[in-house]
C-alpha cells in the first residue's frame, strides 16, 4: 500500500496497489469511496454528505489528475475485393 495522504479531518487517500485506484478511507478504516484515474470516476461505497463529496472528488482531481489514454486507432474499411 502507497503512503497516505491526507484529504482532511475525516477523510485520506491512498491506493493499495500502485496501478489501481485510489481508495477514500475515514479516519476509522472504512473504505469510503474508489478513484479511478485513468477514467476521472468516483463510486462511493458509504453515504457521504453532499458538500463533503465535493470537497473529496476536487482534492482527488488536483492530486490525482486524470490520465490521457490514447484515443484508439481508427478501423480501416474492409475493401470487397
């Protein structure tokens, strides 16, 4: 598991394995939430209050950027021969 990080008083990030998302844990131990940064998506595991959601997914944002995956390569048309 990577080093935590604070997000506030009730809330840390961190992930348990290095390429996987990044879990939203209270201070006692619950995982609140996971962050998937490649995609920007948040699923919230518990009931959150409203502004405290917000404040959590904007910290997530700045530290957490989403990752710009290549857009796939475009398919070629398949010519009748």
């Amino acid at each position: 598991m990577e080093d935590r990080k604070v997000i506030n008083d009730a809330f840390y990030a961190c992930r348990h394995r290095s390429e996987g998302p990044v879990a939203v844990m209270s201070t006692t131990q619950y995982v609140m939430a996971e962050y998937d940064d490649k995609t920007g998506d948040i699923r919230w595991q518990r009931v959150v209050n409203a502004s405290q959601r917000e404040s959590v997914y904007n910290w997530l944002r700045q530290h957490f950027p989403v990752k710009n995956q290549p857009a796939p390569a475009p398919r070629r048309k398949a010519t009748a021969a």
